[in-house]
C-alpha cells in the first residue's frame, strides 16, 4: 500500500529488473490489534479482516496494481506503496535483482486506524521478495524485519503467525516469538472511528517514565491477560485489560476508547482496548450473546455519546499470512 499515514516514508527503487521468473504467488494476510491494554508493545492478536494479495512478474517490465475493496483508491497508486518498497529495498539489501510485479490486491483492513494494515503490507513485501528473491529466510527472520521496519515486533508476529503472539526483537532482524491459541470462542467488534491517527502523534503523549505502581499493575494484568485466553477465561478480560502505560495518555486522541470502557463488565461486552495506537477501539463481546445483539448495544451508546464510527463484527483468526495455500506449496 502506499505510505502510511502513520509510517516514515519509504525509498521506492523499482527500475531494477531481472532475468528470472518467480512463480505467482498469492498471500492472505489478517489485520491485527495490538498492545491488548497492558500487553504494550508486547501481544497482539490477529482478527478476521484481510489483505489479499495476487503477485505474478510483469509482462509490462513495469509495476502494475489492481486494487479492489476497501481504500482501494489508496492501495492502488504506485507511488510509495508500500508493498512494493519493502519488496524492492529486502532484495536490494540482499544482493537479488528486482522482479517488477503485477499485483491483485483485496483490502478488508481499515487503513491508519490501529489494526496493522502497515505490518499487513509490509509482510506481504518481505514475503515477496522472499518468494522471488529465493531467500531462505524462516518465520523469525521475516517477522524480525518487518518488526525492525515497524519498530515492534507484536503486530508484525500476529500477522504472521495467526492467533494471538507474545514478541520481543532477539535480534538487528530476528524475533522471538510465542503462539497461543486462544481457548474457547473469542467474538470481537472492532470500532472505527473516521479519522485516522499517526503512530507517531499517539507516540508523542506518552511520558518518559512511569512509576513502580503502574509498570507493577501492568505486569499483573498482562499476566493476567495471557492466562484468560489460555484458560479460557473471558470472565477475566475486564480487569485483565485495565492500563496505565498508553490508553489513559492516548484517550483525548481516542474518544471511542472512554466511551466504550463504561461498557466494560456489561451488555454482553467482556473488556474493551485500544486497537494498536488507536483510534480504532477493539471489543470483546461475550460469545453467548448474538453478536448483532451486542453491536445494536455498542452503536447506540457510541451514538449516546455524540460520536460516530464503524462497526466491523470478527473474531480472532488462528490463520496468519504463513498459512496463506500457496506459500504453504513453495515454502
């Protein structure tokens, strides 16, 4: 996708070009939240909303992009994309030629608002140039660079890997990375506002230090946190989501987040979290409430509170873009 608005912008070499003939290649991505309250920079997990992607050589010599779906006028313009950068700068830095693509992209993932479409598309340009390049790189080291690009590793492993991830860098390009497989059924709304917010801006208003409460209370819940999706306890998630690292600095920028929080505990709402940096805001919804039921409650109160958004029902996919068919059949 082209640059960001919540990423530095990225060199776009592609004039570059190469006598082999990579394979096409389709990848499926899932979008992400991360940070998950109190898991900071830490966890994240992956929901079922998509990036899609088809990639064969160029018969033009040139890139070409056909982008359907949501923001599809913005995942279509060459200029910075964003999959094609990442593409071109992992061969180059490689020592590999550049192979100009033709891409087919479907977008599900709401762009700039907190639900990794940047890690999506830059996974899908490591994987590529993997593909193409025929890098033998495994999970960490693909994780690991894009996590260096993103500058964490949690979005980046939970797009990967599916599921919910635990991540930290091991490495300049390597990540260390643990899969849970949430126990039980996981429902999620994720609410998006209109506006995005830049990973940058969300980053300003945090303060240097912290106090020994907070980064004590922020270790308990989070620990708190991983042992309700292990066990499979929901009942948990209200108290387990509690933050004082980002979410209190971050809500002015966020208003769904001290909106929504009031429904945490009630109306077959289970906790509530800022998605990513925000501004999307990620709910969990009990799984023995209809989910429509829990929407109708969510976008009333949202709009109690003078306040708009949209409101996309999912839940947590244990499929990450390692599983996409065929990279399973070349890799």
């Amino acid at each position: 996708m082209p640059k960001h608005p919540n990423k530095s912008k990225q060199r776009n070499p592609t004039k570059r070009t190469t006598a082999a003939t990579p394979t096409p290649l389709e990848l499926v991505l899932p979008a992400t939240s991360a940070n998950l309250g109190p898991a900071f920079d830490a966890a994240a997990l992956a929901f079922g909303l998509h990036l899609k992607i088809h990639a064969h050589r160029a018969t033009s010599n040139v890139f070409s992009i056909v982008a359907t779906g949501r923001d599809a006028e913005i995942c279509g313009q060459i200029q910075d994309h964003l999959i094609i950068s990442t593409y071109c700068e992992v061969l180059q830095a490689e020592g590999k030629e550049v192979t100009p693509l033709a891409l087919r992209i479907r977008n599900e993932i709401p762009i700039g608002k907190g639900c990794g479409s940047s890690a999506a598309a830059r996974l899908a340009g490591i994987a590529l140039a993997v593909h193409c390049g025929g890098l033998e790189w495994n999970d960490s080291r693909i994780v690991g660079e894009a996590a260096r690009r993103e500058h964490h590793p949690d979005n980046a492993s939970a797009c990967w890997m599916g599921g919910l991830t635990v991540a930290r860098m091991s490495a300049e390009a390597e990540a260390q990375i643990a899969c849970v497989e949430p126990k039980g059924r996981w429902p999620l709304l994720v609410v998006v506002p209109k506006e995005s917010l830049s990973t940058e801006e969300a980053r300003r208003v945090l303060p240097a230090q912290y106090s020994r409460a907070d980064a004590v209370a922020n270790l308990q819940n989070s620990m708190l946190l991983l042992a309700s999706f292990v066990k499979g306890r929901p009942d948990l998630l209200a108290t387990a989501l509690e933050d004082r690292i980002h979410q209190p600095y971050r809500a002015p920028l966020c208003p769904l987040l001290p909106c929504l929080e009031k429904l945490a505990g009630s109306r077959g709402i289970l906790g509530v979290a800022l998605s990513g940096a925000g501004p999307s805001v990620l709910v969990f919804v009990d799984p023995r409430v209809p989910p429509k039921q829990a929407a109708v409650s969510v976008s009333a109160h949202v709009q109690r509170h003078g306040l708009t958004a949209e409101l996309l029902p999912t839940s947590i996919t244990l499929k990450g873009g390692r599983h996409s068919p065929s990279w399973l059949r070349r890799h």
